[in-house]
C-alpha cells in the first residue's frame, strides 16, 4: 500500500486535481510539508477508518433492523428517530470490536489486576457495549433506548476523530434507503455473509431486492 501511494503522491503533485490526495500534498504551515511517510499514514488511516467501518455500521445497522421488523417499523414512521438508532446500531453491532492501549504509568488495579507501565490491555468494545449494568437488555435492539453512549469509536485522547461524519454518513444512507425504497427487502437476513475477522465487524455482501 505504502508503494502504491508513494507513486499516488508524485503524480498528484506533477498533475495537482481538486481532490484531497492533492489537498494533502500540498499542504505547507512554515514552509514545511508533509513527508511521504506522514502522507501515507494519514491515506491509510482515511482508507481504513474512513471507510470500512462506516460501510460495516450501514450494512450492520441495516441488518439489525430488518432482523428486528418493531424496530424497522418504528424507524420507517419516525425518521427523526435516526440519529438516536445509529448510535444503537454501533453499540448493539460495532464495526470495530477490539482495539489496544499501552498503559503510560503504572495502574493500580483495574478489575483485579495491576499492571505495570508499558503493558498492552486489550479492550473488547463489543463486549463493553453490551454491559448488562450500563444497559438494560443489553442484547435487545432498542431504537429508542436513552442515554446510548456506545464505545465503538474509542474513549479520551483516542477518540475517533471520524466519529461525528461517520455517524452523519450512517443517518443519511439509512434514512435515504428507507425513504426511497419502501419496499425494501434483504433476501438473506438469516444467513449473513460475514467477513472472517475479528478486530472490524462487517458483511461481505447484503443482498437485497425491492
């Protein structure tokens, strides 16, 4: 990936467009630019975080709700109700499910245990978003559930910087979908097509028909 966007970035800049990859080549603050090296992490990090894990949370959301038909309904007669359903749809089915933190210090006890400045902890986000004494029927989808604070984008100096257009990416496709395809319906709903990983959640296809 890494090569394949070095040669991205000296064509952009021999033939600049009006497209972010040129936006960031471009960019100067002092005088200075971005290396090739920052250039590469920050289009792989738009690559991955900018788009998979929005396309996992439509395709999950979608399929959450046309498991659930109350909730598919409610949602079709209350469209304000989107925005409140994607922040379920993240806790109930995140597209991330696990990420890591290196501990800076050392830490008391967490749960038990003390750890030690320079451990690894491995956080289960899916697992956290259905915490029985955080939610109530945690493994029920609720479209209208209060107070949905779901971990999926991470906490504190690691929070998501995405988070805020992921979610109004996921209002907009699902809200749009609904609107304009009524009749909408998904052909496999009770065998998903599920890409075997485990960190990110997603469907490799949702057939549908209308």
């Amino acid at each position: 990936m890494a090569e394949y966007f070095h040669g991205l970035f000296e064509l952009h800049r021999r033939e600049p467009g009006d497209d972010l990859t040129t936006h960031l080549v471009q960019a100067e603050e002092n005088g200075n630019k971005l290396t090739n090296e920052e250039l590469t992490a920050n289009v792989i990090l738009l690559l991955g975080a900018g788009r998979e894990t929005t396309v996992n949370l439509i395709g999950n959301g979608l399929l959450a709700l046309y498991r659930n038909p109350d909730q598919l309904r409610l949602l079709k007669n209350d469209p304000s109700l989107v925005a409140n359903a994607i922040d379920e749809f993240l806790r109930y089915d995140s597209s991330v499910q696990v990420t890591s933190r290196t501990t800076l210090e050392d830490v008391d006890e967490i749960g038990g245990i003390s750890l030690e400045k320079g451990r690894t902890v491995v956080c289960l986000l899916g697992s956290a978003n259905r915490d029985p004494t955080v939610y109530p029927d945690p493994d029920l989808l609720d479209i209208t559930r209060r107070d949905v604070r779901p971990l999926s984008f991470g906490g504190g100096l690691h929070y998501c910087v995405g988070a805020q257009l992921a979610r109004i990416e996921g209002e907009i496709a699902i809200a749009t979908l609904l609107r304009r395809f009524p009749n909408l319906r998904l052909n496999e709903a009770d065998r998903p097509d599920r890409r075997p990983t485990f960190v990110l959640r997603g469907l490799n296809k949702l057939p549908a028909s209308w």
